[in-house]
C-alpha cells in the first residue's frame, strides 16, 4: 500500500483561519488582518513542507522505536533530536511568543494552525513544543521572584523545553491529595516527591528542560487551597556558568499504546539534597498559575487531535481510491471510494474534521481577541466566550479524533489491523486525546459547572444565540440541501437553551445531576458548535475557491448525518441523574 | 493496580441462557429443557475454570510474546500449546458436535456461552478452536467424497484444528477476483496459489491443520460462480501410515494491532508439485459452502467481541472500586465508582453488554431450532430469524466491544494507555471484530439486501412483531422507570417497520440507497434487539434472583441512555442517499 507523508490542507486551513479571524473579531486587531492577509500563506507553506518532510517521516519510527530510560537519561528515537534542533532553529516555537520576550509576535491563531499540523504529522513529537507556549504565558503573567531571565528566553527560543508535572500516583483528576513538597531554603525552594506521567519528562533534545511542579509548602492549607507552582530546571547555572544537574531526574519510562515516542516519565524530586525551584506567581495559587498552563494545553489538545483526524481521513482516501474490489456496472474494477459506505465513513470523517478545525481555530482567534483586543468589553466577551469553547475543543475534538482514526482503521479493512500501515498507529495514538491534559470529563464538569451553571448560562446564551444567527442565513428552501443543518442547528439551540436552564435551575437539589448529564451537554454544544461552524464556512468560502464543493458537502452531510445524534443527547440530558443514581452500585 | 483473571459472569450467563431458549422456542426441543436445567451449570463452571485458571493468565503472555514465523513453522506463545492439549481433552470442541460425528451433541447455546467465556479470556486463543465447529457443519451438510474419515473425526476432538483461506492480496470483500488455482489430479486435485490474514494458519498446537480453501478450477465460469471450496490438509497420511507434508506452508505472520497470539499468516499453496486437496460440497457452489463456516464464525465473533465487552466491564469496575479520588461531602476519599459519570461509563458498558449477551445467545438458540424442531415451518421460521439476527450480532456486537472497551480505557485514565494495563490490550483485540469475517459493513450489507430487501420485510416485520409484544408487556406507567425501554422500543419498531418499507419501494430507483443507510439499519435494529432482550430479562429474571437488579439498572439505563440513538439512526436513515451520493467524490 502506498504510504505518503502527511499533507497539510491548506486551502482548507486558510479559509477556516479567515473563517476564525471573522467570526471572533480578531480580524480588526491592530495588524491581524495584514498577518492574515500576506503573512499566513508562507508560514504557513514552510510549517507544511516541516511537518511533510521532517516529522511525518519520523512518526513511524517513532512508533516502532519507542524512547527509552537510561541511567544517564531519556533516550529518543533516531532522528528525533535533529528534528527538534531545526524545528526551534526555523522559529516555530517562538512564533507566538510576544515579541518583548524575544518571540515573533504572532497571532495565536496563526500558531493554531501549526500546531495541527504537527499533531498531524507527528503527534508524539507535537507534544513537547506545545507546553513551551503555555509556560511562557504562565512566567509572562505571573513572574517568578529571583528567577535567571535565561530560562524565560530559552524557553521562548525553545532551546529548552518546558513540563508540567502534576499527577502523582495517589493524585490524577484530583490534586487534593497532592504530596509533592517544597521547603524554602535561602532565597528559593527544595522539593521532595514523585511525579507520574510526565509527557517529555526527560529526554535527550536539548541541553535543559524546564520543569512546572506543584507542590505543596510547609504548614500550608490542606487540598487544593495550599498548593504552589514552582519551576524546577532540569539543570541549573553554576556560578563558573556551567549548567550542572538539579535534584530531579526520570526514574523510567511508560510503555504505551501509542505515542511512543513521547517519552512519559516518572519523575523523583530530591532523592539527595532536594530539587532547586523558584515560586512561580503567588504562594498557595499554583492550581491558577497552572490552569494558565493547562488551558493552553487543553488548546493544544484539541489541535493536535484534529491533525491527527485529518492524517486518518488522509491515509483512508489514498487507501480508498487505489484499493480495488467490487465492480461497476459495466464489470470493470471499482476503487472502494465509488462504494457508497466508504463515502459515508469518508464524509463522516472530512465533515468531522473540519469542523472541529473551524471550532478549534475560531477559539484561538478568540484568545487573540481576549488578549489583544483594546476595548475592555470585548477582551472580557472573548475571554468568557473562550473559556466556554476551550473544554468543548479539547473534549470533542479528541473524541472526534478517535472516532476519525476508527473509520479510517475500518476503510482500510484487514490492513487497517496490520502494523505496517500508519492508521493503526493513528488509533492507537488518537487513544490518548480524551484522556490527558484532564480527561474529557473533567473537560465536561469544566463546561457544565463552571462555564454553564456558575455562569447563570449567560456566555452559553450568547454562543447558541451567534448559532441562531448563522443558521438563519442558511437557505430557507425546505428542499435545499442545507435545511437539515438549518433546522438543526435551530432546534438544537433551543433545545440546548431550554435544558440548561433547566440543569441551572434544578441541579442545587440534586447532586448528581450534574455529574450524570455533563459528558452528553459537552458532545451537544460541541455538535452545534461544530455545525456553527460549517455553516458560516459555506458562506464564507468563495464560490470559486477551490475547496468550495468540498466545503458544502461537508456541510450537508453534517447537517443530515452528524447534527442529528443531537436527539440522542437531547433525549439522555433530559432523562437526568435517575438512569445512573437510581442503579445500585454493588449490582454494577 | 490489581489486575484479577477473567471471571465468567454466570448468573447472568445463565439467565441469559433461560431467557434465549424461552425466547427462541429452542425450549421446546427434545431433551433441551433437561440439558439447560441439569447440565448446563456444571459445564459452565468447569468452563469458568478453564477460562479462569488456563486461558486468562496466557492473555497478557501472548500479548508480550507474539506468534512468529521461522522456516520449520509458526512457533505461538509459552503455555499456549499445553493450554490447547488440555483444552481439547477436556472436550471444549466437540461440546456442540453431532454425536454421530463423536461430538456431545450439547445445544449450540451451550457452546455460545462457552465461547462468550473463550473470547472474554483470551481472544487470540479463542479464534482457533471456534473455526472447528463451522467446519464439522460444512464437512456434514456436504462431504467430500473420497476424505479420509479421520478429517473430519480429528476436527471433531479437536486433535486437529482448521483454518479458513479466503482473502487473497487483491480479493478481500470482493471474492470475485480471486486466483488460487485447483487442478485435477488423478482422483483429487493440486491447489497452487497465495492466500493472507489467514488466522491460525501455521502454528504448533497440534499435529495438523486442516485448511478449507477456496479456488478456481480449469474452465470455471469468471467472478463469483467459478469458485469452488477445498479441504488442504497441512500433511497427509502416508502408505505408511505417517502424517508428511503437504505443499502448503505460513510465508510470514503480520504484526498487528491486537490478538497477537493469534498467527495471522501469508500461506503458500503450491510452490513445489500443487498442494494435495479434496473438494467439499459441489464444484462452483464454493461461496455457498463456504457461508455455512463463515456464518458459524459470525455467531463466534458476536460471541467472542461480548465475551472481551464483559472483561473490559470486569477490569474498568475493579479498577473504579478501588481507584480513590475526589472526597465526599464529609471529606472522605470516594472511590471513583461513586462518581455520577464513572457510573454512567460502567452502566453503558454493563447494558450493552448484557442486551449483546441476551440477542447472542437467543441467535445460538434458534439455531438449534432451526436444526432440531420437528415442525418443518417451525425450522424454516428459525432459520429465517437466525438469518436475518447473525450479521447483526457480529456487527452490533462488535461495534459494541469497541465502544464498551473505549470505555473501559476512559474509567481507567491514564492507566489505561499503559501497556501494563489488560483493558489497553482488549481496545486493541477488540478492533478486529468490526473487521474481519466480513466487516461490518459487509454485515450490513447482507442484513439490507439479502435478509431484508431480498426478503420483501417479511422476516423483519416478525421480528419487529415480537419486539412489540415484548414492548408491551413492560409496566405503563407513564413515571415508571422503564417507561423509556417501554416507550423507545414500539415507537422504534414502528419507525424502522415504515423505514424499511420505504427503503423496499425506493431502492430499485436508486442504485446507491442501500449502500448509504445498511450501516444505520443495522445499527438501528441491534439498538431495539438489545432493547428487546432487555425488556424480556426484566420479566424473565426472577425477582429473588442475585442478578434481578442489576438487570433492571441495566434495562433502565438501556431505555433512556442507549435506546435514543435510535433518534440519530431514523433521522440519518430518512435523509437517504443523497448526503452521500450528492458529494463529489474528486472532492472528498
């Protein structure tokens, strides 16, 4: 079977990137609108040519390689460290780190879209660049007293690498039980613990890595009001100038599913003398400093999975238009493309996608809004709009993505189970998306207690009503081939408006109606989201551009195949807790 | 983690049992009643045992330590060969054999619970006895003239195993390509060609294998009607009474995503003088005969993909109860199964189980009744019924393993990506199921066309009759908690009742109608079988019985949690063909 590198779609991307600026308003910040306009097409080029020439080659070797832990450290696959050598040489980690810290000032969207894909091209490399972002965002926000200014430019440069370390064996979704320790010592800190699942906790890349660690200080308050965010590098600057070994070093290495390249480490801290850290933002805030961090991640994720959904569409229509079987009327051969379930999966697969990169692409552009913007309104607007859709990119896009890479295994038929060819690597590392950075969830209870509930159901009231708006300038014709994903989108809002208000209304007498309904309300907004999107892009694609067909079809297969699994949910949100607290749970 | 051997959920097996042999009429066949009242217990548990003690400790080893190919054969994992001598001696194979053949004779429910237990225990394993059983009823409807008895009473004990060989490099879904070649010779006939995904082809359980192969002969007609069916035997007893080599030999074992202890060979047939074959059935019916095996196999990998949904359940439940995390309202550590969305992830995954397990083994049962019943109308009404079930039990229930062990990796977070963890070997054993022995696809297909389309409604329309009554007969109380199954279940019967009529009248019209909407009827028909199932095991199950709760969570949760996806399917279903065959293909 023929197997080619990774392509970036950038037709598509760059009407889902003018898509993005448009509908949040990022296209009026100062200078967006030229980035876009002139800007967007090279980097973007050169970003494609990286991710097609030097990741994709690299992410089956990868997978058949997998890093592993020495006594002298982590090792990577072959051509991993080289790759990573040019990947921050060329600037695509700094790209949109502000320009005062030594970055190119780039709009985050245009980073959005790199972003995807490296997570398409290469997902376990992906990973390791994309905590540099959101730890530059922490130390640009927060500061850190004391702290050698060469560890926020190297990291901006990305000649470091930067980590989060949170879990602990005792401590997954909650940090309460956090043990990790920092004692003062002199100006800065020691700390003493263990850390779990440490993505790119050690490794052989880069001279230095940059680790974020919660921990907690002495006498400080139990659970989760009494843990503080420190940096803790991998090697610090001896007076003589010499980056000598910290406290902190990988115990081993996991054994995964997929993304085996990425290395995740069981990290000890202080098995001698304690690790060295500085305090990062205030004392006892570090789940905060962390959650600047985390969102970005979370972001990330979102990302990363629908370049990973594209590569699965990818190798399922290469696979799909050479793969012979069947035949045609006439009795010649067919290529299983022209088989109409294998359009169905393919369909399933490009609408999916495609609107999780419009959702995806449209929240970035709103965090440009939300930092960038002058008016105070509008950033305040962009900053709850993008809280709101930040669990939904992550959770649905990831889910989505796994969906993507099954249908792409299940074109590929008997092949699609084989070693050899990449889907099976692509399921295998989609696997991790819902899973990490919180799982989806968390990502849900996210959305529906605190964007939702908390939130009076305000910023949801303002996204389903832009949803509203965008559905009403779809053809009116009953027989368009656009109608369903009109009424859809329509029904779907006030229905969505409707049993929000009532969870709002109702969840204060029943504890876990929340809990019992919050996955379905994620997948819910996230198909009308997703709908959203498609609608605005059959209006915002010009009629001769090239992927304009594309664009349409996607956008009346979603409306008639995809949005409806809105009923089922429509129907599970309304059943509420009884389904799941009335059942015994010594019978499960 | 704790990580406990598979253990067979018997009471619900046996309820399950009861309910399948009440449902089917297969009750009613003689000495069926004593068999399931006397007999079944003790078989069930010595094959808890088995399942337990020998094949569930072996997962993880054949998982570590693949199958592989070197030039005296294919060599299987340690333990795997001793475990298959005490499999067969202990008569696991010959469970459901004719006693004239020297089986037992035992229903084919019995087996069908039995094979729940292989599959759940060691997928990989399990595959290899379940070809026997389909070949026993092959070689019995069709003899081969001029075989050696000892074939076929070597199947029978298990002393012998078989393998299928149908897919070829350019002929998988579509036989009609197909190329191996047999050549008369003498009184038999030499078979020359190359044949791959051959499960089990090569291995060292037992002495000898015996192939069933199809190939064309000299002067067949083209495609589908020139292919006729082979037993190959891997040797053939000499003048002298020793077993020597035939000329059919494993080229190479795949590396897979999954079942790695399974060999999934390349087999050479004829490189030297043709290998040595007796035809089975008559000349050109090849495909027909070859359907009484696959249809076995379709039955087994319903089987099998419960049995891995019932081990993914079991190790996501352990897991929940003894996972700690989050603190209840006093502060305490809850384990993670008291959380709302952890319960409803394990009652999904326990109600699709139990409604998989309820239409398996009423498919087995009626099997037996199609076979046994001394009404003529009575077999042709079963062998209709089984018909029109058996691709929507390998289909449905193998999509259900998938989604039951997606989940069973999310209860486990992080842990669940990790190679240490059992459930991240069953989401990649289960992957195979909706793709081999035909994929799903292909299932759904066979559903719409032949068993529906083909078959005027009539045989559905029954179905849906009895789905119905069983509807019916479940509390009407508006407020009663299976008020949903109640009410989800007639008004889906109904729905898909006018939805296939309707696809009936239109398919001739439209060439690619069928091919857009098979995967949705299917998948709308297993929803309202296992809805079905589930209303029958709520009255069924008695009320002092251990499992009579957990059935009625499970039929609750079903009718409001599950059952509405039916709401996605009718409205995908209604759309037709058009989101499909209305998008450019050049464009995709």
């Amino acid at each position: 079977m023929t197997q080619t590198a990774y392509q970036a779609p950038l037709e598509l991307m760059e009407l889902a990137l003018r898509q993005a600026a448009q509908g949040s308003g990022a296209v009026a910040l100062d200078g967006y609108a030229e980035v876009l306009g002139d800007l967007a097409r090279p980097i973007l080029e050169s970003a494609a040519r990286f991710a097609a020439e030097v990741l994709s080659p690299l992410n089956r070797v990868g997978d058949r390689t997998p890093s592993y832990c020495t006594s002298g450290g982590v090792v990577t696959p072959p051509g991993f460290a080289a790759a990573y050598a040019r990947f921050y040489r060329d600037g695509w980690v700094s790209l949109s780190a502000p320009v005062a810290s030594g970055g190119q000032g780039l709009p985050t969207l245009i980073a959005a879209a790199t972003a995807e894909m490296w997570g398409g091209a290469n997902l376990a490399f992906a990973m390791c660049p994309e905590l540099a972002a959101g730890a530059i965002a922490a130390l640009q926000g927060l500061g850190a007293p004391g702290l050698p200014e060469e560890y926020v430019s190297c990291l901006v440069s990305g000649e470091w690498t930067a980590t989060m370390c949170l879990t602990e064996p005792q401590s997954g979704s909650d940090l309460s039980t956090l043990r990790t320790r920092a004692d003062p010592c002199g100006a800065g800190w020691r700390l003493f613990g263990r850390k779990i699942y440490i993505s790119w906790g050690d490794h052989d890349l880069t001279e230095n890595i940059v680790h974020f660690v919660l921990a907690r200080t002495p006498a400080s308050p139990p659970g989760l009001k009494g843990i503080s965010l420190f940096l803790v590098p991998k090697k610090i600057r001896s007076a003589s100038g010499e980056l000598q070994d910290n406290d902190i070093h990988a115990v081993s290495v996991e054994h995964k599913m997929g993304i085996r390249a990425s290395p995740t480490c069981v990290m000890a801290l202080g098995e001698r003398e304690g690790a060295r850290g500085w305090l990062i933002g205030r004392l006892h805030e570090g789940l905060s400093c962390m959650f600047t961090i985390m969102n970005h991640m979370r972001l990330g994720v979102g990302l990363h999975s629908l370049g990973l959904a594209e590569r699965a569409l990818q190798l399922a229509r290469t696979h799909a238009r050479e793969r012979l079987q069947g035949r045609d009327s006439k009795g010649a051969q067919r290529p299983i493309i022209e088989h109409a379930d294998v359009r169905r999966m393919l369909l399933t697969m490009k609408s999916l996608t495609l609107a999780a990169r419009c959702m995806a692409y449209t929240t970035a552009a709103t965090l440009d809004v939300a930092q960038l913007a002058e008016n105070e309104q509008v950033r305040a607007g962009a900053v709850r709009r993008a809280d709101l859709l930040t669990p939904v990119v992550k959770a649905w896009c990831s889910d989505a993505a796994v969906e993507v890479a099954s249908l792409g295994v299940q074109v590929h038929g008997g092949m699609g189970y084989i070693d050899d060819s990449e889907i099976s690597q692509v399921y295998r590392d989609a696997r991790i998306g819902p899973i990490f950075e919180g799982t989806n969830y968390i990502q849900a209870q996210d959305l529906l207690r605190r964007k939702i509930v908390h939130d009076g159901g305000r910023t949801l009231a303002e996204l389903l009503s832009d949803i509203e708006i965008a559905a009403r300038r779809l053809p009116t014709e009953a027989d368009h081939p656009l109608a369903q994903l009109r009424a859809g989108l329509l029904e779907g809002s006030a229905q969505l408006h409707a049993a929000a208000s009532r969870l709002i209304d109702a969840a204060p007498a029943e504890p876990d109606l929340l809990g019992s309904t919050a996955c379905y309300v994620l997948q819910w907004l996230g198909l009308l989201a997703g709908g959203w999107q498609l609608a605005l892009a059959t209006s915002s694609v010009p009629a001769s551009a090239t992927p304009a067909r594309a664009v349409i079809d996607c956008a009346v297969f979603y409306g008639s195949q995809i949005l409806p699994r809105i009923r089922t949910y429509a129907a599970t949100v309304a059943a509420g807790a009884r389904p799941v607290t009335g059942a015994s749970i010594s019978d499960l």
